[in-house]
C-alpha cells in the first residue's frame, strides 16, 4: 500500500497556480517555461510536506492540462491540422527563444544592478571610511592645535623669566662693578691714609730720635766731672 497523501489535488493545483502567478508567467506556456517556474521541491515546501513521488505526478498531470489549455488559445484557424500543428509549435518555439532572451537580458540586468548597487556600497564603505579618517586626523590637528598653543604659551612664559632672569642678572653685575669701584676706591683711600701714617711716623720717629739725643747730651753736659779729673 501507498502512503495515503497528505494534500489533495486541488491544494496542488491551487500552490502551481500560485508559482505562475508570482512568476508572472502569461499564457500561452511552453513546458520549458512551466518547468522552470514549478518544480517538486518549491511546490512541497509551500504543503508543508507530502510525498515527493505524488507531488511530482500530480505537476505533470496539472503541466499537461495548462500548456493544452493555454496553447488551444493560439490555434490558427483554417488550416490543416498539421499545418497548424507545426505553425504552432514553430510559434511556441520562437517565442520559448524569445523568452529565453529576454530572461538572460533580465538576468544581465539585475546581475549589472547587482555590480552597481555593489560598487555603490563600496563607494559608500568608501566614503565612510574616509570621513571617519579625516575625522581622526581633523580630530590629530585639533590636538596638535591644542599642543602648540600650550607650547607657545610656555615658550612666553620662559622668555618672561627668562628677560626677567637677564635683567636680573643685568642688575647683579652692574652691582658688582658698582662693589668692585667702591672696594678699589676704598684700598686707594687706605693705602693713601697708610702712607701718610707712616710719613708722620717717620717724621715722628727723627724728632723723637733727635730730641732723645738731645737730653742725652744735656744731661752728660750737667753731670759734675770725678775727683781725680780737678
């Protein structure tokens, strides 16, 4: 015995239906075109499950019923049987080829919309990337900026001190001199006033010297002279 199925006829008719619909696929349908829009494995997902064997069986059966329904449609009129037969299949086959093309002319373009939309992303990512780099090195310049500015600060801050510290220094030495003039002036006043000093202790020591003498000699003179010298 079979496996009892799980969907019914209909259900599958209506699943097929639905594959051409959304495949805007319009009549008259080649079995190329029918083929390629309905397959076992898109119809059993859209059940939910099922056989694949009766699935299959049953978008033959519903394959055959569409292309005879569709291609009665596009009967020629007043011609014999095969002729019309073959008009027909030449008609069905030129536009299967034409079908054919406009699908690789579609798929050319969604593929050349693909390579577009793709380069457009990239060019995007691009874009990005290079905004967040100008941002980093706008955001590095900022900050040199900011390092400069403090460094010219404190290039201004050492030239203060640093005129400050020269005036200073400036100061100091003309101080110096000015120390130095005083210290010479006062050796010059000392040795002039030791000089002096010792010209008057000279002078001094001859009028000492000679006033000595002198009461040696007057005190020679008055001494009486000794007995046997009478």
């Amino acid at each position: 015995m079979g496996r009892t199925p799980l969907n019914s006829v209909q259900t599958v008719r209506i699943v097929v239906q639905q594959l051409l619909d959304a495949a805007g696929v319009t009549a008259p349908v080649t079995p190329l075109l029918f083929r390629r829009v309905v397959s076992t494995r898109h119809v059993r997902e859209l059940l939910g499950g099922g056989d694949p064997s009766w699935i299959g069986r049953q978008i033959r059966t519903i394959e055959a019923e569409v292309i005879s329904e569709t291609s009665a449609r596009y009967k020629a009129s007043g011609l014999p049987e095969p002729v019309a037969d073959s008009m027909r299949g030449l008609w069905l086959m030129a536009l299967e080829a034409a079908r054919r093309e406009f699908a690789a002319a579609q798929a050319d373009a969604l593929a050349s919309v693909a390579a577009a939309a793709a380069e457009r992303d990239n060019a995007n990512a691009l874009v990005v990337m290079l905004q967040t780099e100008l941002a980093d090195r706008q955001k590095e310049a900022r900050e040199q900026d900011v390092r400069v500015a403090q460094q010219q600060v404190e290039l201004a801050q050492l030239q203060q001190r640093l005129a400050a510290e020269t005036d200073r220094a400036l100061r100091a030495e003309a101080a110096r001199d000015q120390a130095l003039r005083a210290s010479d002036e006062a050796r010059r006043r000392h040795d002039e006033e030791l000089a002096a000093v010792r010209e008057r202790y000279a002078g001094l020591s001859k009028q000492l010297f000679a006033m000595t003498d002198e009461l040696r000699q007057s005190r020679a003179a008055a001494q009486p002279l000794p007995s046997s010298q009478k």
